[in-house]
C-alpha cells in the first residue's frame, strides 16, 4: 500500500481519525501570537487549520490525501470558517519566501531522508520575525507504542530526536525545545501516553 493509499484509507471513515480538536501544544502557540498568515503541511482532516482560522489567521494547509482535504474542506463549512487547503505533495510546493507569519508542524513525519531538507525548506516561506511551531513523536515512542499503543510511525527513521529538529531549525532563534512525555486524547488514533519533542523558532 502507497502512503497516500494508506492515508485515504485513514480519512475515509465519517468520523475524525485524530478528532476535531486541535493539538494542544499548536492551540497553546497560537493563541500567544498575533494573527497573520500560517501554513500547515502534512494538515490531515484540517483540526489546527481549522482552529487558527477561527482565531482569525490566514490559513493555507496542504495534504498528500484526497479524503483528508474533503475532511478539512467540511470541518472549515461546519465551523463557519475559510482556509486554502490543496492536495499535494511536500515537493510540488511553488509559494512565495518570505510569505507566512508561522508555519505548524504537527505530527508532520516525512521519510527519514527528506525530513532535514523538507525542514530547511520551510525555513525559506518564513518572514522575518516568524515563527515555527513543532510537535512530532519522538524516536523514544517506538516504546510508548508497545506499552500503551499511543500511535505514531513505526519507522524510527521517521520519528524525531531533539538534536535533529535543534540541527534542522539552526538558522532561526531557539524559544523552546524539549522531549517530553504527555497524555495523548486526539481521536482513536493518538490517544494514551507518549513521547514527543515540541519545539518553538523564530526567524
């Protein structure tokens, strides 16, 4: 099964695969910034899109899956709200640098050997003075998954270390890095506990 066959199969169902919350740690963020232009990769069925929109950002999410922008598109109707949501792939990117306020990574897990050039990419659609906003499971998770089923990718290549998300965001001004372990409650598919790395930069 391809990685968009397997996503389209997640989002198929009527209910949310990660509910329709957004991430505490982005929600957490985004309310201490000023309203601008953000972006959001990997953006699934559109729960953060969808809360920073009504926060009153701009919002341009992108996905690999059909069914998850069909998702986000109905999330955004239900909640009264816009945002620009594309099907793509992390490669067909053509937006202008220095064009967002922030940028959210949430449980945005890229192939080992694209995630540093994908992270140093990004960097480049950042305006001066913004911000990146990161939570992503940590290469300790391959553990959590075993006790308590938490979620996550099963390639260890996929998941995170502070030192590497410290190494791929070195250009910007580090407000905050850590691993930490938290309680997951985001629809059936993260839930219980788990070890993540959180990180906040600025450009």
């Amino acid at each position: 099964m391809s990685n968009i066959e397997f996503w389209n199969n997640r989002y198929q169902s009527e209910s949310y695969a990660y509910g329709h919350e957004p991430n505490v740690y982005f929600r957490e963020w985004i309310d201490k910034l000023n309203p601008g232009r953000i972006l959001l990769p990997a953006e699934g069925e559109g729960r953060n899109a969808v809360y920073a929109a009504k926060k009153g950002w701009d919002v341009y999410a992108f996905d690999n899956s059909s069914q998850a922008k069909k998702k986000a598109i109905e999330l955004a109707k239900l909640n009264n709200v816009n945002i620009h949501y594309e099907c793509k792939e992390f490669e067909d990117l053509n937006l202008e640098k220095d064009s967002f306020d922030a940028i959210g990574l949430i449980f945005a897990h890229f192939a080992g050997s694209k995630r540093k050039e994908f992270h140093i990419e990004l960097i480049k659609y950042l305006k001066a003075g913004g911000y990146i906003i990161l939570e992503g499971f940590s290469k300790i998770q391959l553990e959590y998954q075993k006790k308590f089923n938490s979620g996550g990718p099963t390639n260890i290549e996929m998941l995170f270390s502070s030192e590497e998300i410290e190494d791929d965001f070195k250009s910007l001004n580090k407000i905050y890095l850590a691993t930490a372990e938290i309680m997951l409650n985001e629809g059936l598919y993260h839930n219980g506990l788990a070890s993540v790395v959180r990180y906040v930069g600025r450009k």
